[in-house]
C-alpha cells in the first residue's frame, strides 16, 4: 500500500515507523523540517519530500496521484483539513485522515468533514490518550483497557500479584471460584515472553494477564489475579495542555481532582473552564508545593505535560512522596520502554494510541478496530466475518475447529450487539465481530490470509 504522512513530528515519526514495519508498504513522509526528515531517512526504509504539506505541488512530488492513503498529522488542524480536501478533489486519494486537535471540529458531525473537507477519519491523539487515562482511573491497578462493542465488553492487562486468589492456581479455577462469570484470557506475558494459555496453565506472581470480560464482571476478575486496589478517589494532574485539561473535565464530577500548571495564563484559562478541578500555579517538580498539597494521599498522579523529561521527573518524584499510583505521558518510544512497570506504574505513548485506527485502514480483510498491544508488539483485532460454508475458511465452524496459526487466540464474539465469551465449541456466523488477540505482529499475514473471503462470494 502506498502512503503518505504528512507531519514528521512525534506522531508522524511513530506512525511511519509502525507502518514501515508491515509488510509491502511504500512509505513517504512530508515536512518542512529538514533535520526530521534526514532522521527517519537515517532510521527507515522510506522516502521524505520537504515541503508544505498543503501545497498540491509537494503533494503531487510526494506521489499524491496513486497514493492508496493519506494521513495528515501536521501540528495545524487547518493544514491537515486542507491537504485532505486537496487529496479527495486533486487527486482522488482514496482514504483521507486528519489529525485534529481543536474541540471545535471534533465536535463537528462525521459527514460535515467528509462533505467539506474529504476526510474519511478523525483521529486525536490528545483524545485517544484522554480516553485511556479514564479507563485506567475507573480500574486501579490496569496497565491497559480496551473498549469493544461500544464499551460493553473490555480486554484489560493486569499484573499478578502475591496475594490473588487464582495467583498460584490454574486457570479453570476461575470458574470453580466464580462459577457465573464469563472471562477470557487469551495471552499471558512471562518475563516478557507471550504465551498462550491452557486450562492447566498456572499463573504466577509477575505475570501481565490479558483478560476480556463484560465490562461490570472487570472488578470481579481483578479482584482473583491482585490484592484489592482502594477505589481512587483523588486525582493530580500535571499540565493544563490539551489532555490535562480533557481529563479534569472528564474526571472532576466523580473525583477530587487537583491540576498543576507553570503558566499563570493557562492557569486562569483553566480556573474559568473547569468547575469543580482546583486550579494550581506551579512546578510538578516543586517538592515543596507537592507536600503542601498532599501529595501522600492522592491516589493517582498523571504528568501529562509537553516535555518528557519533566513528565518523568514529576512522576517519579510523586511515586516517591507517597502518591498510590503514577502515570507519565511520554512521546520517545526510547523512554516509554525504559520507565514503564518501575516506580512509574504507566507510560502512555499517544503515538501508539494513534496507530490502530491507520492499522485497521491498511489490513486485509474487513477490520471494525485494530489496537496495538505491549509498545506495538502484539494487537487485538476486531474482524467483521464474512462470506459462507463454501466461500469461508471460519464461517459454520467451531471455534476449536479453525486452523488458527500459533499464537493468535479468539476471545470473543459481538453477534447482534450480543456479546459471546469465545469457548471450543462457540459457532461462528457469517457477519460476526470476532476479537482476536495477536501475541507476536510477525503472524499478521497468516490470521489476514486465514479469514479472507475466498473468490466465489463476490
């Protein structure tokens, strides 16, 4: 597949990286930044043209006119709206995806950007961020949560501890325990090895567990892997930027949620927007101003600023004040593996949280959501089945049936918004959602081969 990025900044430089890795796609990045350009040249197998990413001119060098997608992530919600209407109307790209930051156009209904500016999909790293830093606030004590089926039903990764019920014990004693829980585990991580688990398979302290269940039973399941979490209660943020000011106003109904900013400005802006948040003007870094504002008792603690650096710094010093739980936003894929699962207890990439709605874009097959699991290196799909007996390899057959290659397990169905906890003998039907965990992205064209519709459908 031929694609182009424009935008070689933090999000523009992961997306190419995790595109370039999938198999047969020609990659060219577009940016006005020389250095940024001769970097990724440096690091990848792709092709940069500098220019503006809005010019029909640099588009047309970029090879606009037999470009199968163009993904548009510039800084400017109005050069990513531009390129786009240019892309449909010049050149008839025939997917368009825009970066947006702005609440004003998110806010806008989908067919108003198609209709005006040639956009197929949004997609808002700040919000995708946001709306992770929610669902691990609502489940203390997950490294990661997942929505499918509209929320109905989530995949969430827990680490085992010393103490849980099922730590120590197999598998199927979760159903011995909780006989009327539904709960599936496709992929265990040991020591940083996938595994794909049996019945008999024992789980041990240290253990990252990937587990998908309806969204009420999560507490419950939880509860059988780690010690009890206290509810949060209490929430500090570390930047009043786009996300920090995002999360307060998602979070201050249902929590205490104090918010630190360096800027007196942006601090007087965020007093007027936010009702219930307390507002501070400070440094993260500040022990002082952290010991006066109890840092001990706050349950969880997010440095969401723009630098890295300070955004590690203030969370590490959180950690070590006495915060229960700490979350750092960090944009160097470098850092993100080096801080993540020590005294910081999560590092979020917004770069990777912008990646599966492109990778559900490039995939064959007919894909309703791909996310990227562990830093990209495993994913959970959500394929759309179709075709029948004679056209499908899938479709009228059990689930114990299917020749699926190793180390890629179904978890679950959506069947008429229904949601169905994968066994053995669960039947596949043709228009099902399957949610497919992948342990190891190298299996990809095997899983995409195994459910495509074969020639006689069409």
């Amino acid at each position: 597949m031929k694609i182009i990025i424009l935008g070689a900044g933090q999000v523009g430089a992961n997306l190419a990286e995790s595109l370039v890795a999938e198999n047969n796609n020609d990659i060219t990045v577009v940016d006005l930044d020389d250095s940024r350009l001769a970097l990724l040249q440096d690091r990848f197998d792709l092709r940069t043209v500098r220019g503006h990413a809005a010019h029909p001119s640099v588009l047309k060098q970029a090879g606009a006119e037999d470009a199968d997608l163009l993904v548009a992530v510039t800084q400017s919600d109005e050069i990513n709206l531009v390129a786009c209407r240019i892309a449909s109307s010049l050149f008839n790209v025939p997917t368009r995806i825009a970066r947006i930051r702005s609440h004003d156009f998110l806010g806008q209904e989908a067919d108003f950007l198609l209709e005006h500016f040639g956009v197929n999909e949004v997609i808002s790293p700040e919000q995708e961020v946001t709306d992770t830093l929610r669902r691990l606030i609502e489940h203390p004590g997950s490294l990661q949560v997942l929505d499918f089926a509209e929320g109905k039903v989530r995949l969430v990764a827990v680490r085992a501890y010393h103490g849980g019920p099922l730590v120590g014990h197999e598998l199927q004693d979760i159903k011995r325990h909780m006989p009327s829980l539904e709960c599936r585990i496709p992929a265990i991580y040991r020591r940083d090895r996938g595994i794909v688990p049996k019945g008999v398979t024992v789980i041990e302290p240290g253990d990252e567990v990937f587990f998908l269940a309806r969204r009420h039973d999560i507490p419950s399941v939880m509860r059988e892997l780690r010690r009890s979490e206290r509810p949060v209660k209490r929430v500090m943020i570390a930047g009043g930027g786009n996300i920090g000011r995002r999360l307060a106003a998602g979070l201050e109904h249902n929590y205490e949620v104090k918010l630190i900013d360096h800027n007196k400005a942006t601090c007087t802006l965020l007093a007027e927007q936010l009702h219930r948040t307390l507002v501070l003007q400070g440094e993260a870094t500040d022990e002082e101003l952290l010991e006066q504002e109890n840092i001990q008792s706050i349950d969880v603690f997010c440095a969401l600023t723009n630098d890295d650096e300070d955004n590690i710094m203030s969370a590490l010093l959180a950690k070590r004040m006495g915060a229960q739980r700490v979350i750092a936003l960090i944009n160097r894929s470098a850092y993100v593996n080096l801080v993540q699962g020590g005294e910081i207890d999560i590092a979020i990439s917004p770069a990777q949280a912008t990646v599966g709605p492109l990778l559900s874009k490039i995939r064959r097959g007919d894909m309703a959501a791909v996310h990227s699991l562990r830093r990209g290196g495993a994913e959970v799909l959500e394929i759309i089945i179709h075709g029948d007996l004679k056209t499908s390899k899938v479709v009228g057959r059990h689930i114990g049936d299917v020749a699926l290659p190793e180390g890629a397990t179904i978890a679950a169905i959506i069947r008429n918004e229904d949601v169905v906890i994968a066994h053995h003998d669960t039947l596949i039907e043709a228009e099902d959602h399957l949610i497919l965990f992948v342990l190891n992205k190298r299996i990809i064209p095997k899983v995409e081969k195994l459910f495509q519709v074969g020639f006689g459908f069409f």
